[in-house]
C-alpha cells in the first residue's frame, strides 16, 4: 500500500470516523456527556425533564390499556346476539306504534 495514495488518506479517515461514532456511541449508551467534533462536550438533558416525561409516558400507556379494555368490552356487548335482539325488538316496538 502506497502510504502516499489518497486511498491510504481516505482509510485513515474513515478509521479515525468509526471510531469517534463507536466512542460516542458507548457514551451514549451509558449516560456520559457526548463528545463533538471539535472535541467539545455536549451535556445530556435535564433528568428532571426526562423522568417527567418517562412518568408522563407511564401514564398515558396506562390510561391506553385501560381505554383498550373497555373498548373490548364494548365490542363484546355490541356484537352479543342477546343485545342485537333487544334492539331488534325495541325497532319492532316503535315501528308498531308509529303504524297504529
């Protein structure tokens, strides 16, 4: 390999490259302020702000699960052949007093 050759120049940047992805990457991954490309360090966010909205989320999902619940029980009542025969018979009713 010519150490002179642009593709010797283009290896050692995409090396130095992956490596900072990979370096930032693990930060990340466990909670440590991020490094920029100028080698700089970009704080995490508030973790008041973020246990908010993580609460926030558990909250909504919960009220979520809890619509999908009754929403089921609904459908259940809805598609109940006893409840399709109360109304039918209730359309009966008010046909016949509307015919009289």
């Amino acid at each position: 390999m010519d150490i002179g050759g642009p593709f010797f120049v283009i290896a050692i940047i995409t090396v130095c490259t992956v490596g900072w992805l990979v370096n930032n990457w693990i930060r990340a991954k466990h909670g440590y302020a991020l490094e920029d490309e100028w080698g700089g360090k970009t704080e995490r966010i508030d973790h008041a702000a973020n246990s908010r909205l993580i609460e926030d989320n558990r909250r909504l999902l919960d009220r979520l699960d809890a619509t999908e619940d009754r929403l089921a029980v609904l459908e259940r009542i809805v598609t109940d052949r006893g409840f399709r025969l109360g109304q039918e018979i209730e359309a009966l009713r008010h046909e016949k007093g509307r015919v009289q």
